[in-house]
C-alpha cells in the first residue's frame, strides 16, 4: 500500500534546508532528491524502527513531500493514522 506524506513548512523551512546547506553539490534536481530522501530517512526512519516496519521503500521525494510504499497494508495504515500521511492505495 502507498501513502503520500507531505513535509511540514516547519521542518521544510528549518530543518531541511539546514540538512540541505551540508550538501553544496547538490544542485541539480537529482542529487538535491537523494539529499531530501536521506533526510527523510533520519527523521521518519526511526519511528519505521521503532515499530519494527522494514518491508517498506520511499519513491518520489522531493523537498515537499514523499511517498512509501508498504509492503503490510497494516504498516501503511499506522505510518499514515500516527504520522498524518495519506493512503493513496495499492
């Protein structure tokens, strides 16, 4: 199952453009994007950890949003209930 999570102007406006300043390289939409998912991987990979979720990979990640796709509906269903993502469906 696949859910969309769209990152929150807060983290977008600080903590990822802070994240983005240790990457002076990236400046082309590309590298930018593998920065972005490392990011995304630090802040919301912990909480797939700690609730033992490791059947998952993100696609699509841009600075403003990412996708997972899960491979338990059940994973998808808490990611999306406890971290404010949306289901998009199979």
């Amino acid at each position: 199952m696949k859910i969309h999570m769209e990152i929150p102007n807060g983290y977008q406006k600080y903590e990822l453009t802070n994240w983005l300043k240790k990457y002076p390289d990236a400046t082309d939409k590309a590298a930018r994007n593998d920065a972005v998912k490392e990011w995304v991987q630090s802040k919301w990979g912990a909480w797939l950890a700690r609730n033992e979720i490791t059947d998952y990979s993100l696609y699509e990640v841009t600075p403003q949003y990412f996708r997972i796709d899960f491979t338990h509906d059940t994973d998808a269903t808490d990611f999306a209930t406890k971290c404010g993502a949306v289901i998009l469906g199979e």
